[in-house]
C-alpha cells in the first residue's frame, strides 16, 4: 500500500477537519482515525476548524496528518515544506 502527499490539497476549503477525516474513513480502508486525531492534537490543530480558517501551514500539517494516518508501506511526497529555517 502506497500513500501519497500531493504538494497541492484537494478538499473544498468550506470543510472542517473532521468532515475530512469522515471522507478518508469511507475511501481508504487503512485509514487509522484515532491515529489521525492524535496527530492532530500532537500539532495542536483543531478537528472543528474549517480549511478556510487555517494557514497555509496548517492546511499543510492537516495533509500531512492524512497521508501519515495510513498503514501504507510507502510514503511518497511531492513538496516541501514551506517554512523557512
């Protein structure tokens, strides 16, 4: 099983995290939520918060929290991160 991040997202910024996290649990099987939800508050983001309401970062870690949910045996990414160190 492979998991992939795309530098871009493809969610409707009107949703919230948890309507995310609902669509993730019906298409993808290896889907580990209680994985995802800890994630999220180990980055300090919030379920209820919509897209539209998050910064580019947090929108960012919200893709990141997806891809890494998966029991996938492959991660494969396509950006990088846009802070700057």
């Amino acid at each position: 099983m492979i998991s992939y991040l795309p530098e871009r997202t493809y969610f409707d910024n009107t949703q919230k995290v948890s309507e995310i996290f609902d669509y993730f649990e019906c298409f993808y099987k290896d889907f580990d939520r209680q994985l995802a939800e800890k994630l999220l508050k180990d980055l300090d983001l919030d379920i209820n918060s919509r897209l539209s309401k998050m910064s580019k970062g947090m929108r960012e870690k919200i893709q990141l929290v997806l891809v890494m949910s998966r029991k996938a045996k492959l991660y494969i990414s396509s950006f990088t991160s846009s802070s700057k160190r």
